[in-house]
C-alpha cells in the first residue's frame, strides 16, 4: 500500500498540469481538459468538474500556487457561459476547433444539454476561495436560465423528476436504463442526483451575490426533488435507488378509450429494476433517509452484484446486459470500474457514516491505480473489476486524480470536498 501511494503521488504531482489548456480558437479562456490524446483538447462538463475537486487536492499537497491555475479552473465555468444564450441551453462538450454554429442543436428542448453540474463548480471555486462570487455576477442571469431550462423543458410534470431527452452523450454513457430507450422517457437517478447538488449550489450562489429570494426557491426546488426522489426512485422491495420509465400512455378518455376506463392507472411512473451503480449517488446527494441509505448501503456490500476487487462495478454482474469491453462513443459502463463511480459512491458511504466500506473502497480504489502507475507509467480511462486490468485509454487522468482526495482522507489528513 506505501509504495502504491507513493506511486500515485509522484505520477500526478507530475503530470496534473497536462489538464491545463490555454484559450484560443473557440475559447475566449483556458481551461481543463480530462487528459490523454483522446481528450487532448476539448472541454467536458461533469469532467471539468470533479477533475477540478482534484486539481485543488493536488495543490494543496505540493503546496503550488493556486493562483497560477485559477485562470484555467474559473475558465472552464466562464467558456461554458460565453456558449449560453438566454435560453439557457449550453452544450455538453465543445473542441477547440469548433464551429460556434454547430453548438446548437435545431431543437435545443429536444435534445441533451450540459449535465447539472455548472453551478456545483461554480460554487466549489468560490467556497475554496473564501466565499466570493463577484467573478460570477456579471454572467448569473445565464447561470439561472441553463437552471431554469431544466426546470422548464426537462422536468416530467407528474412525478416532478428530471429525464433525459435521448440517450445521447448521457455520462454514463451506455447506461441501459436510457441506452437504446424512447426518447424523453429515463428519469435517471444519476441526472436526478447531480441536479439535487445544482439546487443546492444555486442557493449558495445566490445568498453569495445577495438575492436572498432566489436562494429561497432553489432551496425549495431542491426539497421537493428530493421528495420526488424518494417516491419514485426509491424501491422497497430491493432496499435501492434506481432510474425510472416515464413512456407511460396519457390518462385520456376524450376517444373513448373503453378497456382502460374502468380503472386508468394510477402510477405516473414505473420503476426500472436495473442495478447500476448511479443508485449509490442518492446518498452522494443527501437524498436518502437513514432507513434508504442502510438498505442501499448493504447492496455495496454483494459481491455477485457491485463489489468487485477494483472498487464498485457500474452495472451488476448479475445483470443481462452486463460485459466489460474496451469502447469508445459510447464508452463503456456496462461493468466496468470507473474511478469516479469508486469515488461518488466512497462520497456517499462516508456522508452517512459507513466507515468500513468507504475504507475498503479507498483501498481497493489506491491499489488499483497504484498498480497501474508500477506496471504501466500511466493511469487508463476505465478498469476490468475482478482482476484490475486498465481496459482503454492510456494517459487518462481527469477524475481519476481523485484518488488523491482518497488517499488523503484513508491517512487521516484533511481533504478537499466537491461542493
């Protein structure tokens, strides 16, 4: 374990600074890139993100100036605003070569956008940096409409969660759960989870820039999804979270509609049995109850389902559908470890006091890179569970540094949290 850590700290305080980009071409600022010659240039949402919540684990450990990587880490929030009109849509991810006309879908309500995660690194950067958001305020009003955008045209009105609009570009990419699906029909708990942390993160903003009343109403909304979350996610029967089937015909009898009639149904949505590891981010999110979270909790702890040697699998082995292959466009989540699946799920095991299993993950999270770095000089996009094999991807580094912030916290030492 001591060599495997000392491994992982040589390789990142190494190489973290290929993650930075200088602007030029579409960007009007620098930015952070996942890493890697398939990623060599472009800026991604989720991953600009938690690349960040590692980026400042690094800094605080080589005791480098963060000064020098604000541009870059405040770049990837304002080059996503420059892309933003007053509607609200913004795109998932954007290469430097771009054209600024392909950034737009002909229908931006049909179609995916940049997951909720913008205000979480927005507020992430400013309680790092003492709590001040003035850098924010001139470009806030396009922070509130990308928000207002998913409140308005991605939200299902009778269950009040939040759906994809197809099964592109999704995150979790090949998520079985929306891949393949009808479009406008997954309610994923994964899209439900982050937009619980995006209210929150509004409310934060706001009340740092002074507009106590919108703090208010995105404390509101973010209440009422969790209710929402708790109703129709949540699965009694198997003690987990999981995504939910909104393609449900309309309640309508104005053509008759004799045989449903007499007894039309009274769900508004149905649950989807399937174990990917997204349920573990209700308790990431402060979604679950004492109750929810023990039962989830207990689902890490099945080895022929999620527990594997590398960490957590992100679909069940028990799953039909469950293969772990090297792909790309789709990538691959279908089994496969995924460091940041390892992480959020760490996240939520310790958030509700399950010491043990986030200690196990943190281990098998720092062997299985540590090993990586010993045999191959480099960190892989995504890992084979029950051997640790690296899959695809040399040179991958994005959320994978957060491993640092794992480590960090298994030796007792203070950590930096995401928002």
């Amino acid at each position: 374990m001591e060599a495997y850590k000392q491994a992982l700290r040589d390789y990142i305080k190494k190489d973290y600074k290929q993650m930075y980009r200088e602007k030029g071409g579409i960007f009007p600022y620098g930015f952070l890139t996942p890493g890697s010659a398939s990623y060599a240039d472009v800026l991604w949402d989720w991953d600009s993100y938690f690349s960040n919540v590692a980026l400042r684990q690094i800094l605080a450990e080589t005791g480098d100036d963060p000064r020098e990587a604000r541009p870059y880490e405040r770049g990837c929030i304002l080059n996503w605003l420059s892309f933003a009109d007053a509607d609200g849509y913004i795109p998932i991810v954007v290469d430097r070569r771009s054209d600024p006309a392909s950034l737009r879908p002909a229908d931006i309500y049909r179609e995916n956008m940049h997951k909720p995660v913008l205000a979480q690194h927005a507020a992430f950067l400013v309680k790092q940096e003492g709590g001040s958001a003035e850098w924010l305020r001139r470009d806030f009003e396009k922070l509130k409409a990308f928000i207002g955008c998913y409140m308005d045209h991605h939200r299902h009105k009778e269950t009040g969660l939040y759906y994809w609009q197809t099964d592109k570009m999704i995150g979790v990419d090949n998520d079985p759960c929306t891949f393949y699906r009808p479009d406008g029909s997954s309610a994923s708990i994964y899209l439900n989870c982050l937009m619980v942390k995006e209210l929150e993160a509004m409310a934060y903003l706001c009340e740092r820039l002074g507009n106590g009343e919108a703090a208010a109403l995105y404390s509101g909304e973010r209440e009422r999804l969790i209710l929402s979350i708790r109703e129709h996610c949540y699965d009694e029967r198997d003690g987990f979270f999981y995504s939910v089937d909104l393609n449900l015909r309309p309640v309508d009898f104005s053509h008759g509609e004799y045989y449903h009639k007499g007894m039309p149904r009274h769900w508004s949505c149905l649950i989807q049995r399937i174990d990917v590891w997204s349920g573990f981010m209700a308790l990431w999110a402060g979604v679950a109850t004492k109750e929810q979270a023990e039962r989830t909790a207990a689902r890490y702890r099945e080895d022929q389902t999620f527990r594997c040697q590398a960490g957590v699998r992100t679909l069940s082995a028990q799953e039909k559908m469950y293969r772990v292959v090297p792909s790309s466009n789709p990538s691959c989540w279908l089994g496969p470890v995924w460091i940041i699946a390892n992480y959020l799920t760490f996240r939520g095991l310790l958030r509700y006091g399950f010491m043990e299993d986030a200690r196990e993950l943190c281990e098998k999270t720092i062997r299985l890179l540590g090993r990586d770095v010993q045999r191959h000089g480099v960190l892989h996009e995504y890992y084979s569970p029950d051997d640790g094999e690296p899959v695809i991807n040399p040179g991958f580094q994005n959320w994978n540094m957060l491993v640092l912030n794992m480590l960090r916290w298994y030796e007792g030492k203070p950590v930096i949290e995401e928002f």
